[in-house]
C-alpha cells in the first residue's frame, strides 16, 4: 500500500508540472525596435509590453528569447518553441502556426533619403535608375520587389544600411516608420535624413502560435483580450510613449537589429 501510494504521488506530481509548463510559452523573435528589443538583457517593446499584459490576464506566463529571424522560424516549425512574436501572416505560415485574428501592430514601409540629396519621391517611378537599401528576405509588396526600375541591395544589419546610405553607396533605404524614427535616433541622425512621401506598403504583425493542440483556443483567447485591451486607455498611453519624437523612446539604447525577414 505504501508503494501504490507513492506512485500515485509521482503520478501527481507529473500532472501538476505538465499543468505548469502549459501555462508558460516561450516565444522566439528577433530585434525589431521599437517593437520588440533588448534593453539591459531584459525585452522591452510597444508588441512586447502589450503581448505580456494579455498574455498575464490570460494566466499565461511569458518567457521571450532573441535569435535570428530564420531560426526563430525554423524553431516554431520543428516544434522548438511555442510562438513568434511579430510576424507576418501568410498561408505558408499557417501550415505550421496558429494567428489570432487582432494583429499587435502595423508595419509601415517607407524611404528615407540624405536630406536635400534630390527630388521627393511620390511613386515608384521616381526610383528609376536608383539603388535602394533593403534587408534580406523582407517583403515590401510585389510591386516594389518586382520592379525592374531601381536596383535593390540587401543589408545583414538595419544599421549598415544607415551607414551605406550616410556613405552614399546607395541612394535611400527601405524600413518601417517606427524603426527607422528610432534607428535615426539611435545614430544620431534625425537631421541627416528625410523619409518620402511614398508609403511602400503596409503589413500587419501578428503573434504566431506553433500549430499543437489547444493553441486554436490560445489563438482565440488572446485575439479577444487583446481587442478589449486596445480599447483601454492604459493601451493608448503604452503606444504613446513609443510614438514620442525621435530622442524620446523609453529607455533608448544602443542595440543591435538581425535585419533578416519578418
């Protein structure tokens, strides 16, 4: 009797731990600042800060690990990780990952050029016979990828391309809104730089779930907390504080981006 009670203490014991590790996930991404980073070793980010708050009204507990963008995708695939954080939805993904239906945020692709270094830029056309900076595998829209107008030329770094561009090695460089704000920020060139009229395309990002059984009911779940969070007023202070001018970001910091495909 002693024995049997022992097992089924271990038999206990197992289920209670199975239970704990169901109500942590571990999400991977990449630096993508100001949406999700690395400040002091610690995760910081309007997308960060906002999936933590859901995340802990769901009972769920949030361990968030950088690597680069195409590990990130391969862990989620094999099984590795429970999630991505910020990702583009597209039908290929949703082979191997669960999207809830309200999006984090999103993205908002535009140029930036060398101040006064010619005429603004309104269509694509006006990027004929020009070379624009781009980071490898992102995707802006088949229509500025395809284009035979303009040569693009990747990066590995957000910031190299910063620094091709201040080098003149090419004429403007392709990032989202926030991101280069804070990257200009980051580089000290809020003054050097000037973003065009042309908006490239926008693209939503959403939290990915690795595709196991019971992430539909997660995906489900956060989708509706997030949609009553976004109507909080504590949701509208968080982005505010990340939408501040150039020089404001909290807690802005040196740090460095993969630049490889969201």
């Amino acid at each position: 009797m002693p024995r049997l009670a022992y097992t089924l203490c271990l038999l206990l014991l197992t289920c209670l731990c199975s239970l704990a590790q169901a109500e942590r996930l571990r999400l991977v991404t990449d630096e993508w600042a100001p949406y999700v980073y690395q400040q002091d070793g610690q995760p910081k980010g309007i997308d960060y800060e906002v999936a933590r708050e859901v995340f802990q009204r769901l009972g769920i507990e949030l361990d968030v690990q950088f690597m680069p963008w195409k590990r990130c995708l391969v862990m989620v695939e094999q099984g590795l990780a429970d999630g991505v954080l910020d990702i583009f939805l597209s039908e290929a993904r949703k082979a191997y990952m669960v999207f809830p239906e309200e999006p984090m945020s999103e993205a908002e692709f535009v140029l930036l050029r060398k101040r006064g270094q010619g005429p603004a830029v309104e269509r694509l056309a006006d990027l004929q016979g020009l070379t624009v900076g781009t980071s490898p595998g992102y995707n802006y829209g088949a229509a500025f990828n395809q284009s035979p107008l303009f040569k693009r030329e990747p990066a590995p770094t957000h910031e190299a391309n910063f620094g091709k561009l201040m080098l003149g090695r090419i004429d403007l460089l392709v990032t989202d809104r926030r991101v280069g704000r804070y990257l200009q920020q980051q580089l000290g060139l809020q003054q050097d730089l000037e973003q065009q009229p042309l908006v490239i395309s926008r693209n939503q990002q959403f939290l990915g779930l690795a595709r196991k059984p019971g992430r539909d009911k997660i995906a489900r779940a956060f989708a509706d907390e997030l949609r009553r969070f976004k109507q909080e007023p504590a949701y509208a202070s968080l982005v505010a504080q990340y939408d501040s001018p150039p020089g404001r970001f909290p807690g802005a910091v040196e740090q460095q981006e993969s630049g490889t495909p969201r």
